[in-house]
C-alpha cells in the first residue's frame, strides 16, 4: 500500500514535469529563411526560456498544411511573407484572434488585420526602380505615370504570378477602383521591355543591363544585389508622396485557431513586436520594422526616408482575386 503510494506520487511528480517541460515551448511555421529567422527565436528563448521549435515552408504550403491538420496541428504560430497570406489563413479559418495592448501600440493598424488574427512584424516597400545613366529621378512621379506612354518599351516587370504584384495591384483597385486601376494596368503592359520576369532581382539586372529604364521591385532586393555589385547603375525612387504614399506589404504572424501553447505564442509574438526583437527580425533581410518607434538599419536608412500607404493592408487579400482577374484581362502574364 505505502509503496503505491510512493510510485503514485512519483508518477505524479513526474506527470507534472513533463507538463512545465511542454508549457515551455512553442511551435512554429515559418516562411522565412531558416538561417534568418534562428537567431529571432534564439533570442527569445534566451530572454523567457520557452524554447522554441521551428520548420520551414513555402507560404501556400504552411496554410495547406495547417488545414490539412486542422485540430491536431502541432503549430502555434505561422510567420509568413505578404498580407494577401495572412489574410487567406484568416479567411480559411486557421487563425484565432488576439488581444494585446502590446501588439496594438506597437504595429500601426493598417499594419495588422482589423479583425485581429494577424500582425505585420516587418515592412517591405514595393518601389520604383530606375536606372540613374539613362533617366533622373525628376522623370518620375508615380506608379500611376508609369502607364504613361511616354514609358512605352521602358518598363519592366516581375510577373503577375507572384503575390506581391497581386497585393500591389489589389492595393491599386482599393485607391481608384476597378476601371481606373484596369487601365492603369493595361498601360504598364503597354509599356513593357520585355516579357515579365520570374523575380525582383532579375527585373533589377535588366534594368543594370539597360534593357529597360524602370521597373517596380520590393527594396530589400535591390539592397542584396548592390551588396553583390556595389557600381551597378540603380537607383530607388520613392512614388506617390504627394498622395497615397509608397507601396507596403508585411511579413507577419497569427496564432493558430488549434494552437497548444497560446499564451506562449502570444508572448512571442508581443516581443517580436518590441524595440529589442523589432531590429533582429527586419535587419536581417533588409526590411524595415513594422513598430515605429523603430529605425530601420543603417544600410536600409541610406535609401532615404519616405511616406508609405495607410491603407490597411488586409485590402490586398480581400482585393486579390479581382486583381488576378483584372491582370488577366489586360494581358499582363
Ligand atoms: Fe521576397
């Protein structure tokens, strides 16, 4: 009886252990670069102890996957690239709402979503690009100028495949509506060099090459190639100051509707928002952070400074099917 006892509360002992060991951790999907993302949740693990477990993936496939799961997901937390991702997570049902008066002062609202499933960590510019032997920067205005025909076989473009241009085209109909954002559209197809291309950077090389004079590409792939070539002709030009601002887009998280640790993945998410996490997190792929009260790094600080859209970015998930469908119409491939 007496050694029962012991072996009962042995058990016990050791139940109870295994549950701290398991509320220490939290499990996370990520897009981003593994070798980019480690020393963000090494730093986190070093401030809290909550150790946390990580796998990489494609965008479509941690949504695909975590759908596929449904209740029994290991995942707490998803990071992913591009609004339009986030918004399709939240629309499928997979994220559960947070409430944090962290996240809330420390990421702008048109940074996170408004029904509080996700927020942007990190901010991309999607910009104008140009190369500085063949025009000056007073040639340009606006991305709206670049359907001007004066840019007839000047233009390149990454492909309409890609989410950013979907979200950026999305971003176009939620400012000026479907007619005006269609023709706008129409005439940047009507500009083109060449054909589009399969990446930002290959659209940055062409512009070097001078097979075209400007193009619209996220910034943080023109501060990788000009790492590689420092003497390329290439220079940003920041559009639409003198109205709706420069394009944004995020990367961001959400915490899963299924998640086993959410008190943990909030506790992550909320210090990834924070001063300390905030630099770690946009640095280290040149991306500016989402919390204002934040500088960006001295590298990316050299680009200049600019006005950026506010409109909330969860228009470019809940605007994307029509422009995929507006591309389509005008031909852009
Ligand atoms: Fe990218």
């Amino acid at each position: 009886m007496k050694i029962l006892k012991i072996s009962t509360i042995l058990s016990l002992i050791l139940l109870s252990s295994v549950v701290v060991a398991n509320d220490q951790i939290v499990s996370v999907y990520s897009s981003r670069n593994e070798e980019l993302i480690r020393p963000v949740f090494e730093a986190f693990t070093k401030k809290t102890g909550i150790k946390v477990i990580h796998s990489t993936n494609e965008d479509a496939a941690i949504i695909q996957k975590l759908k596929a799961e449904g209740k029994t997901t290991p995942a707490d937390l998803i990071i992913t690239v591009d609004a339009g991702n986030l918004w399709h997570a939240a629309r499928e049902d997979l994220l559960t709402p947070i409430s944090s008066t962290t996240l809330d002062h420390n990421i702008p609202a048109h940074l996170r979503d408004p029904g509080h499933k996700w927020f942007g960590m990190s901010v991309r510019a999607r910009t104008i690009v140009y190369n500085k032997d063949k025009i000056k920067s007073a040639d340009l205005t606006t991305y709206e100028d670049l359907a001007d025909p004066k840019w007839k076989g000047k233009l390149c473009l990454r492909t309409s495949k890609k989410v950013y241009n979907q979200s950026l085209v999305a971003m176009l109909i939620a400012e000026h509506g479907h007619d005006k954002a269609q023709s706008i559209v129409k005439g940047w197809v009507g500009n083109l060099a060449t054909d589009v291309f399969s990446n930002d950077t290959l659209v940055l090389k062409a512009i070097a090459e001078g097979k075209c004079q400007v193009g619209i590409v996220n910034t943080y792939y023109y501060g990788r190639l000009l790492r590689e070539s420092p003497n390329l002709p290439l220079a940003l030009f920041w559009p639409n100051q003198k109205n709706t601002g420069v394009h944004v887009n995020v990367s961001g998280a959400g915490i899963t509707k299924f998640a086993k640790h959410p008190e943990n993945a909030k506790a992550l998410l909320e210090w990834m928002s924070t001063p300390e996490a905030q630099n770690l997190f946009a640095d280290v792929n040149l991306e500016y952070p989402a919390n204002p009260e934040v500088q960006a790094a001295e590298e990316v600080g050299r680009w200049g400074t600019f006005k950026p859209s506010t409109m909330n970015l969860s228009q470019a998930g809940a605007l994307q099917s029509e422009a995929i469908k507006l591309m389509d119409v005008v031909g852009y491939r």
